[in-house]
C-alpha cells in the first residue's frame, strides 16, 4: 500500500468536525435501527380501524422508505466523516454531498411537518369542542412551533453551509492533497 502524503498541517476544525460528524452519524444509526424496530410493531396496528387524514396515510405508506433513507444516509454520513478524520479526498467531496442532502432534506422536512400538523390539529380541533379562548391559545402554539421550526431549520441550514464552505476553502482542500 503506497504511503500517504500530507501538504497541509492537519487542522482543528476538520478533527473537530470529522468527530462530531462521527458522533452524530453512530446516534443517528443507531436511532433510525431503533426506529426501524419501533415502526415494525406499531405499523399493522395503526394501518387498521381508523380513519387517517390523507398525509398522515402518505406518510405511514411511505414510512419504510424513508427509515431506510435515512438508515443509509447516517452510515454514509457515518463512513464520511471517518474518511474526513483520515483526511482522505474521496471522503470529503463525498461529506460535502451528504451536507447538502441534509440541507435539502431539512428544508423538504419543513413541508411534510407543516402538512402533518396541519391535518392532525384540523382533525384534532374538528373532534373535540374547546371554548374560543382555549382555541386561540392552542393556535397560538400551534404558530409559535411552526415558527420555530423554520428558525431551526434554517439556522442548521446555514450552519451546514458554512462548514460546506469551509471544507471547500484552499487551505483545507491542501490537506486532503497528496
């Protein structure tokens, strides 16, 4: 095996985030086989005897493509981010890939969200009787939630692309040559 020649100096910030990438890429694995387990006995019972708004039957039709999306999107985040720690070129163009898949799925993610809501708080409020008060109050944190989960989102989103930018700077790029 012929040997491996570093230009640069190995940086902090690419350590720092190889390993909180490989942080997050072990608990993400290891959430989504949990979920994987939670999904597999809890499908057949909610599929049956009820009456489902139309998004929430999309998405419990869809859930298994999605777990497994997201089952090997985390080991590829997971396989990446050890090749970024090696700082092996391969691995950081492929990390890069990876962030701008999670940008666009978070941002994807804001609209199933707001779907899902939408449809079990109409077919909640629909249900049940609450005095106008209680109402207001209720869509009042129904708004505050959906606000702040586009602030998240967002915030994650140019987070993610400053360290897409910064992983595509020169002098990080040197220390992937070799």
């Amino acid at each position: 095996m012929p040997p491996t020649i570093y230009v640069g100096s190995r940086s902090r910030f690419v350590t720092a985030i190889a390993w909180v990438f490989i942080a997050l890429g072990l608990v993400a694995t290891a959430c989504s086989v949990l979920q994987h387990a939670n999904a597999a006995s809890l499908l057949p019972g909610l599929q049956h005897g009820r009456e489902w708004p139309w998004m929430t039957t999309w998405l419990l039709r869809y859930l298994p493509w999605a777990q497994w999306t997201g089952l090997v999107l985390s080991a590829v985040m997971l396989g990446s981010a050890v090749g970024v720690l090696l700082r092996l070129n391969w691995a950081r163009r492929m990390f890069i890939g990876v962030l701008v898949l999670a940008m666009v799925a978070n941002v994807a993610g804001l609209w199933v969200q707001h779907e899902l809501m939408q449809s079990l708080v109409s077919s909640t409020l629909g249900a049940t009787t609450l005095p106008p008060a209680v109402a207001g109050v209720f869509g009042g944190f129904v708004t505050a939630a959906r606000v702040m989960a586009v602030l998240v989102t967002l915030l994650a989103c140019l987070l993610l692309g400053w360290i897409i930018r910064s992983l595509m700077s020169p002098g990080v790029r040197q220390e992937f040559a070799g």
